[in-house]
C-alpha cells in the first residue's frame, strides 16, 4: 500500500521555493591556455578566455618577453610537443579569410592584437575577439593552441603576419 502526503498550501509553496531558489544558472563559457616556454626561451604566462555576447573576451598574461610588440594567435592544433611550437599548425582560420588586424578589416579566426611587453617583459592584455566561440568544432577554440612570436605583427605579410619565431605554446582547454 503506497502513502501519500498532503501538504498545506503554505508548506508545499516553500518547497517549490526552495527548489527554485536552488537552480543556479550556469555562467558564461571559459576556456584556458597555461602558456609554456619552447626550447631555450623563457616566455610563459595566462590566457583566459571567456564568453562575452556574441565575442569572446581575451585576458592575457605574459612574462620573459623582450620588450616591445610580438604576435600572438590561436594556432590549429592543440599540440605542443615540437621543440619549437611547428607542432602546433599554422593560425586557425576557421572561415578561409586573409591573415589581418583583428581590430578592423577582414583576419583569421585566430589573429589577435598584438602583445606589447613592457621594460620588465611582461605584457598584459584585455581585448575582445570575434570569428571564433568557446566549444570544439569549425569555429571552436577548444583543444587548439595559443602561440607567442618573438616580434611583431605585421598584419600584412600572408599568411602568418611575418612575426617570427614560436617563444611560447599553450593548449586551449574549456574550465
């Protein structure tokens, strides 16, 4: 024989209340990158990227640069195995568009402003990108790489913007 329990109005309003106050909605996707140094360079650092409307919200931290500009990209593959960052592709470039300034005109998924290290060699850097999301996927970012160069952009030259040597490599992974 089954038992049933009648609550009173009041008391069965504080248990859906409770069940409703209890659901937490969860906040906006994030992924990281934990930036390790190739052979014989000492570049490390943070990237943190976040769901931000239709964009993305880069954050990054870096030190052991030389001071001045360097390029800075998500990379195919999520492969920092090589000695020398090659591991890691060329730029994601998810919608076959020309190497360029994320911050106006046509570019990659993966181009990103420019790092700018200070006199100590690190670099601090809050922009937004769009062109790609946090998932996995075509426009996917997740299990890619984050690459540091060890000059400047170019934005210019096709289809890697001319910004040298691979200083540093970190696997982008959903938090």
């Amino acid at each position: 024989m089954k038992k049933f329990i009648l609550l009173g109005t009041a008391a069965s309003s504080l248990f859906l209340a409770g069940c409703v106050g209890g659901i937490v909605s969860p906040g906006p996707a994030v992924a990281e990158a934990k930036l390790t140094p190739t052979k014989g360079n000492s570049v490390s650092g943070v990237v943190t990227f976040t769901e931000s409307g239709n964009k993305l919200r880069v954050m990054a931290e870096v030190s052991g640069l030389t001071p001045g500009a360097h390029g800075f990209h998500i990379h195919q593959k999520g492969d920092c195995s090589a000695p020398d960052g090659t591991s890691a592709g060329g730029h994601f470039n998810p919608s076959n568009k020309p190497h360029g300034n994320p911050e106006h005109g046509e570019h990659h998924g993966g181009d990103m402003p420019q790092l700018v290290a200070d006199a100590k060699g690190v670099a601090k850097l809050l922009t937004y990108i769009d062109e790609v999301e946090i998932a996995e996927g075509t426009h996917g970012i997740v299990g890619r790489s984050v690459i540091v160069h060890a000059t400047a952009d170019d934005f210019k030259t096709q289809p890697t913007g001319n910004s040298g040597a691979r200083l540093a490599c970190g696997v982008i992974v959903k938090k």
